[in-house]
C-alpha cells in the first residue's frame, strides 16, 4: 500500500490513540500528509512525539479543535489546506461508547454522545466538504458493528452508529456531484481503550461469536481506510464497509 495516497492531505479525528492513531500511521506509510486531532492541546502534542518518533520525517501536524463547534473546526481545517495545499481526506473517528442500561440513562449522557458520534461528524464533514468542493475528496466515517444489530445496553451508542450510517449514504448521494466520496468502517470487536473500559461479562461472550476466532486489531481497521480513502475505491461511495471478523450478534 506504499505511496497509494502519496500527494494526498488527510485530517484524522481522535487521532491520537486507538484506531485513530493506526489510521494516521498508515496514512503517512501510505504517503499522506497527515492533520491528527486530539481532543486536548496536551494529548495531541503528545501523539504528535510519538508519531515523530516513529517518522522523523512525515509531513505530520496535530490539531485540537472543539469538534462540536463549527467555528473552530473550521479554522482548523483550514489551517491545515494552508500549510499542506489542500485538504483531500477526512476520517471521522473520534467517538465514545456507552454501556449505560437504558433506566439509568440521563439527559447528558445522551447529549454527550450525539454530540460526539453524531454532531462532530456532520460539522467536520461540512468543514472538510467546503474545502473539497470542486477539486475532490474523500470522507470516511467510523461506524460500527452495533449499526447493524443494536446491542444489550447503551442504546445510546448503536443510536449514534446508526446514525452515522444515514449520514454516509445521505452525503454520499449529496455530495457526488461534487467528486466528494463518502464511505464508512463498521468495526466489530476492536483491541482498544474503548474496549478495555466495556465489563467483561459484555466482551468474552462477543469473541466466541467472531467466526475469525480473534478480537480485531486496530492496524484491520486502518487498512480499510486507507483502501476507502484510495483511488482504489474510486468507484465506492454511500458503503459501509464491515471489518469485523465475520461476527454476526
Ligand atoms: P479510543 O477510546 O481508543 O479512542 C477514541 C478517540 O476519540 C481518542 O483519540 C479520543 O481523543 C477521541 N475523542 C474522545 N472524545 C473526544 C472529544 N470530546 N473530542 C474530540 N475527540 C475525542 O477508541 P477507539 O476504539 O479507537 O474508537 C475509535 C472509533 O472507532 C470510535 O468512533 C468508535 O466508536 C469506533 N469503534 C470502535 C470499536 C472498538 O471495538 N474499539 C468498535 C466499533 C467502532
């Protein structure tokens, strides 16, 4: 996959840890310049060392923008089509999850989380989109597994997923006229923070269900975005693309 998206300006929502930093890895790998975006100046700025660390010399930035305000994602947006010459990718990553069962759930939780999973990924799209319109671009959304069967408790989370869903195949048929493309992953069962925070009890019964035989790893699911953000995909857009082991729960 070396150099398929050599010449390309990519920007990576909650890139600083998880899935997110396995996509800005193999953006660079992949030839990208690459915007990573923390949710705080000090976690970006740390992800930003380490990933320095790794490529010496990637052309590679961290931003920290309030991803549920227009405004300030806007300007860094910007910033970044300025200081690399154009803004061609977006992954829509960042999100939180919840297992709160359903009689507990208060109104900030479910504010929280549709700000996150839901908002943030129609202002950054929108941010991004304006600065592809006519030259062309790609957008990839994190979905997940619970978008196509829900899950025990936190309904708070699939109802985001779901959502997301809606606005890749929405904007997929929006935003085509303008050479933007818009695609989702859908992971399943990932090795990540995320999943390191669910109960046990939740977890262990999933992984006997992944035909596969394994928790996915962050490094599956990047690769899928690299694929969706090629020109290798030059004819995929409004898909949701399941990298999940095969798992049907
Ligand atoms: P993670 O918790 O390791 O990382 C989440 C990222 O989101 C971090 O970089 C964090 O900084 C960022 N983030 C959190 N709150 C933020 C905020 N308020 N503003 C800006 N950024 C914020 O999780 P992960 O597993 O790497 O998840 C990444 C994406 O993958 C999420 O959208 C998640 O829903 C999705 N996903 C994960 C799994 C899994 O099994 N891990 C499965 C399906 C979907």
């Amino acid at each position: 996959m070396e150099n398929i998206l050599k010449g390309k300006v990519a920007v990576v929502t909650g890139g600083t840890r998880g899935i997110g930093y396995a996509i800005v890895q193999k953006f660079l790998k992949a030839g990208a310049s690459v915007a990573l975006c923390g949710s705080k100046e000090s976690t970006a700025r740390g992800a930003l060392e380490r990933i320095k660390n790794e490529f010496p010399e990637a052309p590679v930035k961290a931003i920290w923008p309030v991803l549920t305000d227009s405004k300030s994602v806007e300007k860094a947006f910007s910033e970044v089509a300025e200081e690399f010459g154009s803004l061609d990718i977006l992954a829509n990553n960042a999100g939180i999850s919840q297992s709160t069962p359903f009689y507990e759930y208060t109104e900030q939780e479910i504010d929280k989380i549709l700000n996150l999973n839901i908002k943030a990924v129609m202002i950054c799209s929108q941010a991004a989109a304006k600065l592809m319109k006519g030259k062309g671009g790609v957008i990839v959304n994190t979905s997940s597994v619970v978008s196509l069967y829900g899950q025990p408790s936190g309904c708070g989370y699939p109802a985001s997923k779901y959502a997301v869903n809606g606005i890749t195949k929405s904007l997929a048929r929006e935003l085509a006229k303008d050479r933007i493309r818009v695609n989702a992953v859908a992971p399943g069962i990932i090795r990540t923070d995320m999943v390191a925070n669910l109960p046990e009890s939740m977890i262990q019964p999933l992984i006997k269900t992944i035909p596969i035989g394994r928790m996915g790893e962050a490094e599956d699911i990047a690769n899928a975005f690299v694929f969706l953000a090629s020109d290798f995909a030059s004819y995929i857009t409004g898909a949701v693309l399941s990298v999940d082991g095969g798992v049907m729960i």
